[in-house]
C-alpha cells in the first residue's frame, strides 16, 4: 500500500500554509504555483480549481502539489496545470509522489468528464516516470531566456548592437521616457487601453480587464508584479508587466499603440526594463515561450541576448493543443475578422473568447 495520500486544499489557513511552504522550499517552483493564480482565475475567468497536495502518511509532511484548472469550451473541457502560461504543473520530492498525483489528475479527468489533462513545464521530465504513468511529451513553445549573471548596464547596452543601440536613442530622441507606474491609480487603466489596441492589431481576444486587475493586486501583495511604461509628455504609448519570482525577472504581459512601433517605444522599454532588472540583481530575465510559427517575435526576443529552445508540456487523454494556440492557422480567418471589429466590441467579445484558451 502507498504511503502517500492526496488531497485538494480549500482555504484553511493550515492547509494553505503548508502549499506555500513546500512551494516556497521546492527548486522547481516558479511564481505561477501561488495560491494568488488561484483567486485570479476563479474570479476572472470562473474556472474551478482543484489544488491537489501529496502528503507522506508516515512522515506526515508535503511531498508534492499540482495545481489543476477546469477549462471549458463549448464542446468539451480539459484541465489544465496552469492556464494560459508555460509553466505551473507538478513540484514532487519523490517518485511515488508523482504518480499519486498523476493517478488522481486521471480520476479527476473521468470524472469531470474532460477531454484530456494538460501538464505544464520548463524542462523535460524522467522518460520511464512519463512513460510509466502513460503521459504524451509534446515539444512545441519556444522559450527565451536573457542571461544577466555577471553582466551591468555598460555590458547591456554593448551586448544589444549598434542597431538596437540607434533604435533606443531615437526613441529618446522622440521625447519618450520611461516610466515605473506599479502604484500609480491608473496602472490598471493605461495598461489595459493598450493591451485592447494590441490585441486588436494581432486580430486576437483581449483578456479582461477584472482578470489584470485581480493580478495587480494580488501579486502585489507579494511584490511579484511591476507595470512598467514608456510615455509621450504623460500619455503611455507602451507598457509591460514584470513578474518577479526568486532571482527570474519574467516578461509576462506587453502592449503598444501603432505610434509606439514607429517611435521605437517598445525598444526603449525593453532596454529600461532590463537594466533595472540587473541594477535590482536578477539572474535572468525570462521573455516567455511563444509558439515556433512567430517568426517576427522570437528574432524581437533574439535582440536583445536572448537564448531559445522549445519546451515540454504533457497530456493525458484525447488531446489537440493547437487548439489551444491563439496564433494556430485554424484561427486565420477569425483574426482576420476580429482585427476588424471597434475596441469596444472586442473588448466584450474577448472577455467572454479568452476563457476557452486557457
């Protein structure tokens, strides 16, 4: 008989700890296993979640935890460790650990009912543990990754190349400044206008605006999110969001206006953020994953240092991951229209589309 049992946390204060402590402790961690994502996607997007904790009975300590989401569509459902990011599946201390939580992933996937489980991660795991548990390794987003070990604002700026180098001063040159505006009222409100013009732009659903609201909050909380910005005498042209976690500095979120691209704010963001990065002594700053079809923002991501390789996620079930990619050429036609759509109607529109992308 297993000596490891599993359970789903609520919001008991001891139960919650405990999570917290095990996540904090755990090497493989990232920021997306904090409780905060759970009352974010609950209250944003409105998926349940199962919070599931491996505990050693003779021992009686937490050996593993696996955040899992309920994404449903129209048509089907799946859950999802976590929604939307890269990253966010099982942190285990021991094999058994993570087949017991594997197996309970497995019972709830029959019965919720849901087409298949989808398990997050940055590096590829054990092939007999994959193999064992009957899981499918899919190498499909690539990641970015800027090294800043050893490196200071002077090696930064000579480390990006004479072109990018021009197009920072240019953007100085056009009056733009940078700006940190994580505690300003209108953080919120300025990132979100230009996050509805991008998003327009790309011809893909805008994200609520309750679901950045509840970020900023609750990862504020904690210091792990900043809203960085480049204005033009005050208006903000482009924006970001930062989340910090340990020594990572992680580009989540970034929006801009058609006159931002053409006076070189994203550029002269890019750069900013950076260097407060490596002044506030960040190992890495980690751009994201994208999928290998974006040609245009990997080589963006290149630019600036950044190392790429493709990462692994893991299913369990009836599975179709390009379903789940927003730039996929099953969803041609539908950018198309939807870049044509007014602001305000995609801002509707997309509240209710994101949720099924998760």
């Amino acid at each position: 008989m297993s000596r490891i049992v599993i359970s789903a946390i609520g919001y008991d204060a001891t139960e919650t700890k405990a999570w917290e402590d095990y996540v904090t402790a755990h090497a493989d961690a990232t920021i997306y296993h904090s409780l905060a994502w759970r009352t974010i996607f609950e209250r944003s997007f409105g998926y349940h979640s199962w919070l599931l904790v491996a505990r050693d009975t003779v021992e009686g300590h937490v050996v593993g935890v696996l955040p899992l989401y309920r994404v449903a569509t129209p048509f089907s459902s799946r859950l999802v460790s976590v929604p939307f990011r890269d990253r966010g599946g099982p942190l285990w201390s021991s094999e058994d650990a993570f087949d017991a939580l594997i197996a309970r992933a497995k019972e709830l996937l029959t019965s919720t009912g849901a087409a298949y489980v989808h398990l997050k991660s940055l590096r590829p795991w054990p092939s007999p543990a994959v193999q064992r548990n009957g899981l499918t390794e899919t190498m499909h987003w690539m990641r970015s990754v800027v090294p800043l070990q050893g490196i200071n604002a002077e090696a930064l700026w000579k480390r990006i190349g004479t072109k990018t180098r021009n197009m920072v001063r240019q953007a100085e040159a056009n009056g733009l400044k940078f700006a940190d505006i994580t505690d300003t009222a209108d953080a919120c409100s300025d990132w979100y206008r230009l996050h509805l013009l991008t998003q327009k732009r790309l011809g893909v659903p805008p994200f609520s605006r309750k679901f950045f609201e509840l970020m900023i909050r609750e990862l504020g909380k904690a210091g792990t999110v900043r809203v960085y910005c480049v204005q033009r005498d005050g208006v903000p042209l482009a924006a970001m969001l930062l989340l910090c976690h340990r020594d990572v500095a992680i580009y989540g979120y970034s929006a801009s206006s058609a006159e931002a691209q053409r006076l070189r704010a994203n550029d002269l963001m890019l750069y900013r953020a950076i260097c407060k990065i490596v002044e506030d002594g960040f190992a890495c700053f980690d751009m994201g994953s994208d999928a290998p079809s974006q040609d245009s923002l990997l080589f963006f991501k290149r630019k600036w240092g950044a190392a790429q390789h493709a990462i692994p996620s893991y299913t369990f079930g009836k599975a179709n991951l390009a379903l789940t990619d927003s730039t996929s050429s099953h969803y041609a036609l539908a950018r198309k229209m939807f870049s044509q759509l007014p602001t305000g109607v995609t801002a509707v529109v997309g509240s209710w589309a994101t949720r099924f992308f998760g």
